[in-house]
C-alpha cells in the first residue's frame, strides 16, 4: 500500500529547510519576477500575475533545488564530482552549480533532448552522454553510472534539498503578492509542485495549489486521482521538461496532502499558450511552463472573477524549431495564413490570372510552387501550391469564394 511505503508528510519538506534554502541560494540565483499580465487578465476576468523562472540564469527553476543540495554535499563528494539524468533544464542548474563549486558533472540526457539543452548544458562544462528514449531510461543509466564510477547522483526531483531549493520559488511569490487565492504550477516529478506547496501550505493553507500535467505525461494525474501509484507505458508530448513517465513516490504522499487539484492540458493548448505568451506578453517560455497559462485559457479549473492567480512560468528553454513548428501551426489555425493547392491550365499567363484574382482580394502571397511535371497531373495541367498572408477567418472565406467564382479547382491544407 502507498502508506506503507512512502515517508509521512511532514517528513517530507519543512518551512525552515525552504528558508534556509532560499539563503543558501540568495547571492547565486536569481530572484525573479512576479508580475501583472494585464493582458491575460482582461482575457480571464481574474487578476494573473506570472512568476518568470523562464528568465532564471539557467533559463528555469531548476537551478535552485540542484545548487541548494551541491552545496550541502560534503568536501569529499564535491571531490569525487556529481552525476545527473535530466531532459535539460535540471541539467542545465546542476551544470551551472558544478562549475560554481568547479567540481565535475555528467549528464545523462534522453537522446530526443532538444540541441538548444544539449549544448546549453555543456556549455556550462558539463559532460553529456545521451542515453535511452525519455527521461526515465536515461535516469536508470545514470543510476548505474553514478555506482560504476562513485559520484553522487542529484536527484531532479526525490530529494529534500532539492525541493527545498524549488520551494524558494513560493516563497517569492507570496512575499511578493500578499493575497494569492491560486497558484498553478507545472508538474512532470511533482519537485517544484512538491516544494511550493510545502512553502505555501505551512504559510497560508487557504491559498489553492493546483498542479498542470500534460495529457501525453498523465502518470501523476492518474496516479492523484486513483491515489495510488499508476505509471504510463510511454509519454509523448512537447512539453519535454515535464514528460516523466513513472511516479515519484514519496512526492504523489506529499501532492496528495497538499495540492489541492491537478489537471491536465494537451499539447494543441500548450502550444496556443506558448505563441499567445510570445506575442502578447513578448516572453519565449518551453511548453512545459507554458501549461499553467494553457490550463487558464482553456478553463481547466473554475476561479472567481477578480481572483488572484499566480502562474510559474518554470523555463524558457524552447528547441528553436519547435517554436517555429508551434509558429506557423498557430498561424494557420488562428486564419491569418492559408496554404491552398490549386490546378491551373498549364498556359503562358495563367499564373498572372491567378495572382491577379488573389490580389484584388488583398491577399499576401508569402511563398509559391509550381508543378508541371508530376505524373499524378493530367496533361496540360499545373498544380500551384501557395501560402497566404490572409486576415482572419472572413477573409479567407471571401479568398475561396473568389476562386469557386473564377472555377478553379483547389484544396486547403491544413
């Protein structure tokens, strides 16, 4: 049974540890801001503030649960060097806290990791091996390695100095907004969950914890919801910073106590997140800390108008092209470009006819392909494959109207 096996709660994460935690770290972390989204507050109704870890030195919160317990290592284990298994960002703060204590590190990483964390880690002088299909296949690697070769293995997320460390994130937040009703944190370990509601719980029980898993990673909603330990077989999800596949076990203890709610958001809503928080709040944030803005979007959870809400935004570490994919699928979908095939009679002033007809219509040709030798056409055929800068969903409604008129034959891709 779970209760056999998991440690009580408050054997779990004190106040005092998260506190002595937040000093520990102090003059290296960043403290980082909490601040008014009037923008998605008027698209709500409540008031949202966001906490932007996005904008730590590493690029996310991890930082501070991996420095908290190097630093509480002792000068023998310095000595010897540290071993990590991360999809990036835990990698990135054991990493930077390493070379802070100029001692070595080795980083396991699943071999799908995105370049931009790869190099980003071993920038930081770090050693990285990639090994396995996900996170958990590079953690049972890493597991073996640390043995083979005697280093110490910092835990990304089952460990008390680095949830500690993640606690300090709470403490900011409620230091900062004095009259928090909600908090929405990311999960994938359930550490940064598990330390911020360790810090807010024991400050203010009233204030709501809920916690945002993503649909293809569901193993810690499953398992909160049937209260026991249910890990998936695989995950799939761009949200890699949070695509764990097996349950920490002492943490679902903790998160069953103290998280009042979890829900889940799929990567169709993480990536809407993730543009709208680029173009309207112009901050670059991963889709893991993109979920608790999603979650709020598409009304995951029911909250009061003018409710207090905090959002972690836990990273920023984006892979370049999964935000350009998350891009041009966001623009298509919000109707401000269209990819149309077109058949034309493959004769000298065709294609002007055409450009003519999208013209009067304002549309914007951003790219163009002609074919006129591919075997699946009839003879003397063409087929065009445009994009379109167009203007909404009206004006491309009015863009195929003019095309059905003028009796062209055409499919949109989508």
């Amino acid at each position: 049974m779970l209760e056999d096996r998991a440690p009580k709660v408050d054997e779990v994460i004190e106040l005092s540890e998260i506190v002595q935690a937040r000093r520990l770290i102090s003059d290296v972390v960043a403290k980082t801001p909490f601040v008014y989204a009037p923008l998605l507050s008027e698209k709500t109704g409540a008031k949202i503030f966001l906490k932007k870890e996005n904008l730590q030195l590493t690029g996310a919160y991890k930082i501070r649960g991996a420095f908290n317990k190097i630093a509480s290592l002792s000068q023998e284990e310095k000595s010897k060097g540290v071993v990590a298994a991360s999809a990036g960002n835990h990698a990135q703060g054991v990493g930077y806290s390493a070379r802070h204590f100029g001692i070595k590190a080795v980083i396991i990483m699943p071999e799908a990791t995105p370049l931009l964390k790869v190099t980003g880690t071993k920038a930081l002088g770090a050693e990285v091996i990639l090994h396995g299909d996900n996170y958990d296949e590079a953690y049972a690697y890493a597991l073996k390695y640390a043995k083979d070769n005697d280093l110490t293995f910092i835990h990304p997320f089952e460990d008390k100095k680095v949830i500690a460390g993640q606690g300090t994130v709470g403490l900011e937040m409620i230091d900062e907004i004095k009259n928090l009703n909600t908090i929405l944190v990311p999960i994938g370990g359930g550490g940064l969950i598990t330390g911020i509601s360790s810090a807010i719980k024991q400050i203010d029980p009233n204030i709501r914890v809920i916690g945002i898993v993503a649909k293809g990673a569901p193993a810690m909603y499953n398992s909160f919801k049937a209260k026991k330990i249910e890990n998936s077989k695989s995950v799939r999800t761009i949200a890699d910073g949070i695509a764990v596949r097996d349950v920490s076990l002492q943490n679902l203890e903790y998160i069953l106590e103290s998280v009042d709610d979890i829900v889940t958001v799929d990567d169709e809503e993480i990536a809407t997140a993730v543009l709208y928080l680029l173009e309207k709040q112009k901050i670059i944030v991963e889709g893991a800390g993109a979920t608790g803005v999603a979650a709020l979007m598409h009304q995951k959870f029911d909250f009061k108008k003018d409710e207090n809400i905090g959002i972690v935004l836990s990273g920023g570490n984006i892979d370049v092209g999964m935000l350009s994919v998350i891009i041009e699928k966001g623009l298509i979908k919000s109707h401000r470009k269209m990819k149309l095939l077109i058949t034309l009679v493959d004769k000298p002033g065709a294609l002007m006819y055409l450009t003519d007809i999208l013209r009067d219509v304002n549309a914007n040709i951003i790219e163009i392909d002609y074919d006129r030798i591919s075997t699946k056409l009839a003879y003397g055929d063409a087929k065009i494959t445009i994009v379109l800068e167009t203007k909404g969903k009206e004006h491309q409604v009015e863009i195929k109207e003019i095309l059905q008129n003028n009796n062209y034959l055409f499919e949109e891709e989508v």
